[in-house]
C-alpha cells in the first residue's frame, strides 16, 4: 500500500469548463500509468492525422488558384490532443509524457492566460467545490511549462493548506503526495528553480509532521534526488534538499548515505557538491569504521581521476577527519606510511613533472600541516610522520614551483 501511494496523482479534478489543452494535459497526468518524467520532442501525430495534415498543405501549394508569387498559406493548427504523448518503457515501469516543443509558446501562454482568470477563486473553496480543482489545474498546466513562476507555487501551497486545515487527515496525506509527484515530473526537466525546492521542502516537511519519520516516504524521496542529481550534476539545490531530508535519520541511513555520495563520486569526480555531502554524511555517520573507508577509496579515485582536484579536496577533509578523530592509531600509521612512500617517490625523481604528483603533493601538505598543529595524544610516532610528509611535500612543492597557482587553488 506504501508503494502504491507514493505515486498517488494530484489532487484534482479537471473543472468542466477548462481550456482543451488543460482537459488533454492533465488527463496525460492522471491516467495510468502516471508520467515519472517528461519532456519537449518536436510535433508529435499520428500516422493517420500525419498523412492527413501533409496532405492537405500539398494540396494547397498546388491549387491552381494560388499565385505563383505569394507565399503559401500557413497550415492549418494540429489538434490540441496531438500536441501531447506518452510512451511507456516496457522493459519497466517508466512512462515519459513528450510535449510538441512548437507549441510551447502557444501553450504556455494559454496555460498562463488559465491561471490568472483562476487566481481569484481562492476566496470560494468553501463555497465552491470545483474552485479548489480548478486552481490545482491550472497551477499544474502553467508550472510545467514555466516553473519559476513564484505567484503559480503560492496559489498552489494556498489550495494545499486548505486541504489540510479543512479536511481528514487522508485527504491531506493524499495532496502532500500529489505535490511531490508534481514536483518529480517537473524536476525531470527543470531543476534549478530555488522556488520549486523552496515549495517541495514546506511539502515535504507537512508530510513528515502528518506521518512521522518512521512512516514518511523517505526511499522514495531520496530515489528522486539521485535521479535529479543523476540527470542534473552538480545541482547545489538537491544535494542540498538531500542533506536537509537525512537530517536527523537513523546511523544506518546516514552510513547508506556515505556510500552513496562515494558511489556518486566515482561516475563523477568533478561534482563538488557531493564532496560537500559527503563530509556532512559523514559527520551524522558517527563510526570509527566510515571515515576510514571513505579514506581508502578516496585515495583509489585519487589515482584514477588525477586531473580532477576535487577528488583530492574531498581527501584531505575525509583524511583530516581520521587524523584528528579518536579513532584507530593503527590505521592512522597505516595511511601515513602509505603517503611517505609516495612522497619519497615523488621527491626522489619519478613522476616529477606529472600533475597527479603535485595534486597529491599539496593534498597531503594541507592534511598533515593541520592534522600536526594539535598534540595526537599517545601516538607521537603519528606526529612525526605528520611533521616529515609536511615538510617533504611542501619543499617538493616549492622545488617544483608550483605555490603560487596549485597550491594556492588547492589548500587555499
């Protein structure tokens, strides 16, 4: 039952007197199987309204009638159904809703034209029942086309907070849900909009308070981020809903979300707001067994990924982190022989002018500088290791005349 509401459709009926583009687009919307993603393709028809429609143009440019000097008439407008179509992926459970990118202006300016002859009907929910419908609908219409319209997103948390102060709590649940299905369709295409995570975090944060944490729909929240971030990267506004949605999860979740944000990192190297992420990730992960990990692996994408620095930024705070952590003194002489071998390599001649080396170089430099500026209680063969990597790499670094640009980029 769980899986089944968390693809609940709007709440909303199509009011009766809509426009046909509204009446198709929303009927599309809350048919099953119900679109989980959309996008614009160019005119959509059928074979049959195809044939007809190009039929019909020839027949025109070859009428004898018409000069031979004057421009051909304009087709005539395609149907308003054939403007819109939804393909579902057999080999899943994804249905995708393609919308004519021609008719997009024509549309959009329908759909806003809609919205603003429905904006006063929010004084009449109690009195009308369709006004409600009508304000959802047409809000959906304009907000899929353009979603940065704040004045669409406040009509819209107005008609939902009516839901909730005036009806069962079911009915409440039922459009929270339906405001984040809208919202995972229309981050599909467009997801850079501070006002449409500003609107999915009051949605959200609703839904827990009615359900609390442990009945709130979290695997699939966190499934549609790691869509968007997938489809999207480097996106400061999902990392950071992501980050805000954890808050306050179970160790299990946040060691999840560990692995996770490494994960994301080895398919993208370059995406700095997972390093971000992961660091917070790792300070909910409260265990001796996380940052060591993520230490380990960091260091292996660091020698795959050489030219990316952010693999390296994301290093150095992982690796402070278990420096300066109470954790296994061990492990911390462990990964510090590791570095010296590798600064004695460097020192010594090979791989000298390659910048893996000096990425490394200026990772390890920055790490033990501030991993050595406290006492390391009972462990001083650490503080010295720390010592001799700091003043190796950075001699190397100077010799190699490279403090005044990767230095400065990468520790500063």
């Amino acid at each position: 039952r769980s899986k089944k509401m968390d693809h609940e459709p709007f709440y909303a009926e199509t009011p009766p007197d809509a426009p046909e583009e509204v009446v198709v687009l929303m009927d599309h919307l809350m048919t099953p199987p119900h679109p989980s993603e959309y996008g614009f393709a160019p005119l959509l028809l059928s074979d049959d309204e195809g044939d007809e429609g190009t039929s019909s143009v020839v027949s025109d440019k070859s009428s004898p009638s018409a000069s031979p000097s004057s421009p051909p008439p304009p087709p005539p407008p395609p149907p308003v159904p054939s403007l819109f179509i939804k393909v579902k992926d057999e080999a899943s459970t994804v249905s995708a809703l393609g919308i004519d990118m021609s008719s997009l202006g024509t549309l959009a300016s329908t759909y806003k034209d809609y919205w603003m002859s429905t904006r006063h009907l929010s004084s009449f929910f109690l009195s009308d029942p369709e006004a409600l419908h009508a304000v959802l609908c047409s809000t959906a219409c304009l907000l899929l086309m353009c979603p940065d319209t704040h004045s669409a997103w406040s009509d819209r948390k107005t008609a939902v907070t009516f839901v909730m102060e005036t009806g069962t709590d079911e009915a409440a649940v039922k459009a929270l849900r339906g405001e984040l299905f809208l919202l995972n369709l229309i981050c599909t295409r467009s997801s850079k909009h501070a006002s449409l995570w500003s609107h999915r975090l009051w949605s959200w944060s609703r839904l827990l308070r009615l359900l609390g944490r442990s009945a709130a729909p979290l695997r699939p929240e966190l499934d549609a981020m790691a869509k968007v971030t997938n489809m999207f990267p480097k996106n400061y506004y999902a990392w950071t809903y992501r980050q805000l949605v954890v808050s306050g999860c179970p160790l299990d979740v946040a060691s999840a979300e560990v692995r996770y944000a490494l994960n994301h990192l080895r398919s993208s190297p370059s995406d700095h707001c997972a390093v971000a992420y992961l660091d917070h990730a790792l300070g909910a992960a409260h265990g001796a067994e996380g940052p060591w990990a993520a230490a380990e692996e960091l260091e292996a994408l660091g020698d795959k990924y050489p030219d990316h620095p952010t693999v390296y930024r994301a290093l150095r705070s992982v690796a402070l982190r278990c420096l300066r952590g109470a954790g296994d003194v061990s492990r911390a002489v462990r990964m510090l022989e590791r570095w010296r071998e590798e600064v004695k390599a460097l020192v010594e001649g090979r791989d000298r002018a390659s910048v893996q080396g000096e990425s490394k170089l200026a990772c390890y430099c920055w790490v033990c500088a501030n991993a050595a500026r406290g006492a390391v209680p009972g462990a001083s063969t650490v503080h010295k290791m720390l010592v001799w990597i700091r003043d190796e790499a950075l001699r190397e670094l100077r010799r190699r005349q490279a403090v005044n640009d990767l230095w400065r980029k990468l520790v500063f």
